[in-house]
C-alpha cells in the first residue's frame, strides 16, 4: 500500500511539472508568436510607408561588400525582390557610368575618408528606362572596426525632370528678352536684381559684374550713366500700378521707360527708344 501511495505521488508530481513545463512553453510559444506577429506588422507597415514615399532602404556592410535593399527599393526600379544580399557588382552595373562608381565611393569610405553619402545619380529600371535617385546614408559607429553603412535612396526623377522642364522654359524666356529691341530689367519684390538684358546694360553703361542678380537696385542705379533729363509722365496705382518715365541718356537718345508691379511685389521695366519721335516733336 505504501508502494502504491508513494508511485501515486511521484506520478502527481511528474505531471504537475510537466504540466508546469507544457504551459511555460506553450505561453512561451504564444508570446514568440504574437512578438513574431507585431514584427512582421511593423515590417509591413515600414514597406508601405517607404513603397507610398518613393524610397528605399540600403543597408552597406562595407566589410563583406555585400548590400541589403528593402522590397521597395526593389519595387522602384522594377526587379524582383531578392531575400539575399546584393553585391556591389551587382548594384554598380545598374548605375550610370556617367555618375559615379560606387567601387570608388566604397574606397572613399573604407579608408575613413567620408562617414557619409549625399549623392544624385541614374539606376536602370527593369524596363531600360533611367531612374534618378538620390541616396543618403550615414556610417552607423566611425569607431567600429567593421563600417556598416545605413540610409535611403529616394525616387527624384520627376522633381529632376521638372527642374529640366523649368531651365528649358527659363532659357526661352532670357532668350526671348535678350533678342527684344527694348532695355528690360527685373526687380523682385525687395528691389533686387532678377535679370535683366544686355541693351538694359548698354543703355546704361553697366558691365556684366554690376548686373549680378542680387545687386540692390539702389547700388546698381548708383553705376548707371547719369541721365541728362527725366521726366515723370504718369502714375497709376493699383496692383498693377507703376510709372512711365521720359529719359534722355547721355549720348542723346530718348527713352519711354514703363514700369509696372508684378503680383509678387516686385517691378518690371521696359525701355523703348523714341528718339525719332522726340525729333519730330
């Protein structure tokens, strides 16, 4: 009877730690789970925030050589995303020759020469078409003897393109007032130089140094020849009001300056000869 009541006992005992020891595991399976659960959430949640941003993420481990890209970063350029680290031969030859070596840039960097990258440069989409991107990274610890380097890579090809569009459209515009038979000359809203064109600084007697934008109009009019007359003819006011000025230049030539304000608050002025017409007056 006591060999049964002790084996009873030592029975009871083994399964309650069993018991004990299942229930820790499987709580600590749960909490493994629903840790493993709120990871791959968050993972989730940073792909899309960096997929809707139009950016990457790039990890450099300098060392290996060896370079982790995010699935958006994949996405931007078409590729099918890849679980294994990419070699820098692999992203290199996807770069534009023309901007930049990211061998040389490793270099730069191995030897402690730069502890971070701020660069624009071209990568090949999938489709053969050229994506700028312009990557920031910054070395993790200077001091670790192993250089890992961590950063983004951000889609600008359609600010890149806008800003082309917008120096296009800007040369047309200067090309246009430097051909017109008027002086032209624009201030911006604090009376400072925009532009101006070259028969503004001929009437004027100004050098291409005294036309840098930027100059105060206060200064440059203090460069300017001295008129031998001026004569104020009207005056509007308004938004678009401005003044209209008869100018005798000092080589004897006559002319109607108008001015007027742009929506901004700044001035624009057009200078026409009617010397002929002041003749026949």
């Amino acid at each position: 009877r006591k060999t049964v009541s002790l084996n009873v006992t030592l029975f009871v005992l083994t399964a309650g730690v069993l018991i004990v020891i299942l229930y820790a595991y499987f709580g600590q399976a749960a909490r493994a789970q629903a840790a493993d659960r709120i990871y791959l959430e968050a993972h989730q949640r940073i792909d899309m925030a960096l997929v809707r941003g139009r950016c990457g993420l790039w990890d450099w481990d300098m060392v290996r050589g060896k370079m982790y890209w995010s699935r958006s970063m994949y996405d931007m350029l078409g590729y099918k995303p890849c679980d294994t680290m990419l070699s820098f031969g692999e992203v290199d030859q996807i770069i534009h020759p023309e901007d930049g070596d990211l061998f040389e840039l490793a270099n730069r960097i191995v030897a402690r020469e730069i502890d971070h990258i701020d660069q624009v440069f071209r990568m090949r989409h999938s489709d053969g078409q050229w994506v700028w991107m312009r990557a920031r990274a910054q070395v993790i610890d200077p001091e670790a003897p192993e250089i890992q380097l961590i950063g983004i890579a951000v889609d600008v090809t359609e600010q890149r393109h806008l800003a082309l569009r917008s120096e296009a459209a800007d040369l047309r515009l200067r090309t246009a007032i430097e051909n017109i038979n008027e002086s032209f000359v624009l201030w911006d809203s604090t009376q400072r130089l925009i532009m101006c064109n070259s028969k503004y600084q001929q009437d004027n007697g100004l050098s291409d140094r005294d036309v840098m934008p930027g100059t105060a109009r206060a200064a440059l009019e203090e460069r300017m020849l001295a008129f031998a007359s001026e004569r104020r003819l009207a005056h509007t006011s308004g938004l678009q009001g401005g003044a209209t000025f008869e100018r005798q230049l000092a080589d004897g030539r006559w002319l109607q300056v108008n001015e007027l304000k742009t929506r901004d608050g700044g001035i624009v002025s057009v200078g026409s000869d009617i010397t002929q017409i002041k003749l026949h007056q």
